[in-house]
C-alpha cells in the first residue's frame, strides 16, 4: 500500500502544478480580456463625443435628440430641442473639438473636452472647457452633461467614481490680445 500511494504522490502534485498552471492562464485570460475591453469602451465614447459634435456643428439638431439619455428625452420633444439648438446659430460657430482624457465605469463615462468656436457677437475665437458626461442605455453613449439629474443620479450610485471625478463646472475664454481671457458663464438675470 505504501508503493501505490508513493507511485500516485507525484501523480497528484503532477495534477495539482497542472491545476495551477491552468488556473493562472485563466486568471491572465480574464484579466487581459477586462483590460482590452477598457480601450474599447474607451474608444466607443471617443467616438460618440465627436459624432455628437459633429452633429451639432453642422447643425443636425433634430438628430441630437437620439443622443440624450431617456430621462432628458422625456423632458422635451425632438422639435423643442432643434428650436433652442437653432437659436444658437446667431451666437456662435462651432469650429472644433478636441477630446482629452476619457474614464469609464460601467455604465457612466466622463471626458474632458473644449471646443471652439466663433463668437459671433464678440466677433471673437473663443473656447469652451468641459467635462462631458456620458450614460450608456441601450447599448449606446448617450451624452448627460447639462442633464444634472442623470449625471447626479449616476454619480451617487457610483461613490468611487463621483469621488475620482467630480462634477467641474465649464469654463469660457475669449481670445484676445494673443491670449486665452476667461469670461464668466451663467450669469445671474
């Protein structure tokens, strides 16, 4: 009896350094796939940031309405977004985007962005600085950043990520005198 379990002791560590060895190339397989997933994610936000710029800088308003989150789109119609998105043509020219760093969890994205555009009143180039948020529903990036009901309610069931990137408020420059000015949003009426 002894024999036997001398001749099936290397059997099991064999087994056992096996088992190891299989489950550390899981573990690496599953780690690597969470880690690919993340740029792809990463990538399809990019992605939706610059359509919906490009949808507003050419002036696609109607379209616009698809990208909000549910929660906006039930708030306004369709024809009532393109109206106040149309009002806007008299006060500035988009120009571009530039997308900066990116940060997904699960299903809440936040991106740091700032566009230019002409200011038409002030005759003026002038840029925008803004985190956008993103909410993903139906499979789609679907853009929350005036939306601060939808991005609240996110951002409260995600702590550690409102904690990493809390909500900015935008800021506005003008360029003047070969240099970046700010101006000030949101003033009181």
């Amino acid at each position: 009896m002894i024999n036997q379990i001398q001749k099936t002791f290397p059997k099991m560590k064999m087994i056992t350094r096996t088992s190891a060895f299989i489950t550390a190339i899981l573990v690496l397989l599953i780690t690597s796939s969470a880690a690919l997933a993340a740029p792809s994610d990463q990538s399809d936000v990019r992605a939706a940031v610059q359509r919906i710029f490009n949808q507003l800088k050419n002036g696609e308003y109607s379209s616009l309405y698809d990208a909000l989150p549910s929660s906006a789109r039930s708030r306004t119609t369709r024809e009532r977004l393109a109206q106040g998105l149309q009002r806007t043509q008299d006060t500035f020219e988009l120009q571009k985007i530039e997308i900066g760093s990116v940060s997904v969890s699960g299903n809440l994205a936040v991106v740091d962005t700032t566009m230019y555009a002409h200011v038409k009143p002030l005759n003026a180039d002038g840029k925008l600085v803004v985190q956008q948020y993103l909410v993903r529903e139906d499979g789609s990036w679907r853009v929350a950043t005036g939306d601060t009901a939808t991005v609240n309610r996110f951002l409260q069931s995600n702590p550690a990520f409102a904690k990493r990137f809390p909500i900015r408020k935008p800021q506005a420059f003008v360029y003047q005198n070969n240099k970046w000015v700010p101006i000030p949003l949101g003033a009181k009426r």
